[in-house]
C-alpha cells in the first residue's frame, strides 16, 4: 500500500486509488509493455533471424555459388567451341574446299529449345537452362560439322592418294630426265612430232614406280610401248609407262604409290634403256613434269626443266 504526507493532519495517510484510476494505469503498463515487447521481438528478429530461415539463407548462398561456377563453366565452354567453329570454317573447310557454315545453320533449332524454358519460374535457373541448351545445340551442328569433315578428307586422302604425284624412276640427282613434253624429233621416224611424255634414262633393270594409287588398266606387250603398263587412278586420270625390260604387274591389279610395276628396258620402238613416261586427264595428255610435287621443290623443278631441256630429240 503507497502512502502519502498530509500537511494538514501531519499524518502520512494511505493513498486510494480508484477502480478507475486503476484500470486506467493498468491499461497503460499493458500498451506500454506491448509496444516495448513488441519493438523488443522486431530488433530481436532483424538481428537474429530464425534458425530455419538462416539455415535457408545459407543455402541459398551455396545456391548462388554454384550457379556462378556453372556460369563460368558455360562462359569457358562457349569461348572454346567458339575456337573450335573458328577453325572449323576458316582453316579445315578452306583445307577441304568445302563452304563455311553461316550463323543460321549452327544455330537451327535454338528458338523451339528457348520455348521449352519459359516454363522455369526462376530466372537465373532459366538463364542457365537457356545458355546450356544452345551450347548443346552448337555442339550438336559442330559434331555433324565435324563428321562431314572426316568424310569429305577420306575421300580426299583417296584422291590424293591416286593423284600422280612422284617420278616414276629414282632421280635424287635430276639427272635421268632426258626429253621434255612437246614437239621433239623422233630418232628413228626422222622428223619432229609430238612428243607425249617425259623420258628418263636409267639402267637396264632399274626400278619402275607407280606414281600414285591406282589400278591397272594394261599390262602388256606393245610395238610401239613395247612392255607397258597403264594404271587407272580415278578422276579422269591415267599414267602410262613404257618400254620396260619387264612388268611385274597384271590388268586389274590394285597399287599403290611408290609400288615398283616393272624395270627399266628397251622393248618397242626404242633406242636405248629408258623408261616412256606419260599422264593423261580425260584422254587428253598431260605435261607430267607438273605431277612430281611430292619430289621436288621449286629449284630442283626448275634443274629438272633445265636438264631435260638440253635433248631436242627422244629416245622412242
């Protein structure tokens, strides 16, 4: 009980407080505590978040972590195939003569897989799902890119292959060319005619070359060839060889370039050991000392032309 000091009796009497003094001091202890309490539990909660909301924020931020890894993981990925197409347009198709793909071919099919993400709610989710699906589009083309390559250089390694593209004797030293392509006076006709082929001297017996791979078309005994050998190596193209001593080969026979076919002799309409050297294209002749690329370079094919220029006259 609170007392009070009466100056007028000199008395300390005790207080009363009214029922309605004392609801009103209640009502006001109540707000007053709850607004207290309530400020109380807002900084408490600003300040230490539940358990259940810190553990998610926390994953979350491993969440978010991760998506950036991915993100960059992506980046990376996206820089390397764009190498990767780089090459394959600029340096393997110009290599292979085949047309570089245009942006419309390498991204075909990239609007129906974006549809498909407009269903994903969270927006970095989206944008990785977006970014992933068009690497594995771009992957998907630079595969078949690639496969079409792989195709396109076995064919033409077959080409390649076949194409003439060595001396037909062993010529280290250049010397054994002895008649050029063109017009030449025939040794034993007497008068100058078109001379269809190179002539390289060698010895009796020495090696005689396929050129390229191929197949051979002839392998018989001519008057004017004597002993010689044709080999078709596709494309148009054929390279015919005479005046062996002997062929070692039979019609319809497969070879392959640098296989020796035969030796070096002096059969058919000839004047002395040397091998008849031809290449066509189509039936049409062709100046074989242009298919000897494999062999030399550019000096030693201009003193090949050289020496074999000082003969005006064949030997067949």
């Amino acid at each position: 009980m609170r007392y009070t000091y009466n100056a007028e009796t000199c008395k300390y009497e005790p207080v009363i407080v009214s029922p309605k003094d004392a609801a009103q001091r209640l009502v006001r202890f109540i707000g007053i505590s709850f607004v207290l309490g309530v400020a109380a539990l807002l900084y408490f909660n600003s300040r230490y978040p539940p358990i259940d909301e810190t553990f998610q924020t926390q994953i979350n931020q491993s969440l978010k972590a991760e998506w950036e890894v991915l993100y960059k993981q992506l980046d990376r990925t996206s820089v390397q195939l764009s190498a990767l197409e780089h090459n394959d347009d600029n340096n393997y198709r110009v290599i292979l003569d085949l047309q570089p793909l245009d942006q419309s071919q390498r991204e075909a099919g990239v609007g129906g897989r974006a549809k498909a993400s407009e269903g994903i709610y969270y927006p970095l989710v989206r944008q990785a799902y977006e970014q992933a699906e068009k690497l594995k589009n771009r992957l998907e083309i630079e595969a078949q890119s690639l496969q079409q390559l792989q195709d396109e250089l076995t064919r033409k390694e077959k080409i390649w292959a076949s194409r003439p593209a060595i001396q037909p004797v062993s010529n280290k030293d250049l010397k054994q060319l002895h008649t050029l392509f063109g017009l030449r006076m025939h040794p034993l006709l007497g008068y100058v005619r078109p001379h269809n082929g190179l002539d390289f001297t060698a010895p009796q017996g020495a090696p005689i070359y396929a050129t390229g791979d191929g197949s051979v078309a002839i392998a018989q005994y001519s008057e004017t060839l004597g002993n010689m050998v044709f080999i078709d190596h596709g494309s148009g193209l054929q390279t015919r060889y005479g005046h062996m001593t002997k062929f070692i080969v039979y019609a319809g026979e497969k070879v392959k370039r640098g296989q020796v076919i035969g030796y070096v002799g002096n059969t058919g309409t000839s004047v002395g050991p040397h091998l008849h050297y031809e290449v066509l294209h189509n039936g049409t002749y062709l100046n074989p000392i242009n298919f000897f690329q494999r062999d030399l370079n550019n000096k030693e094919y201009e003193k090949l032309i050289e020496i074999g220029s000082q003969s005006a006259i064949s030997l067949d």
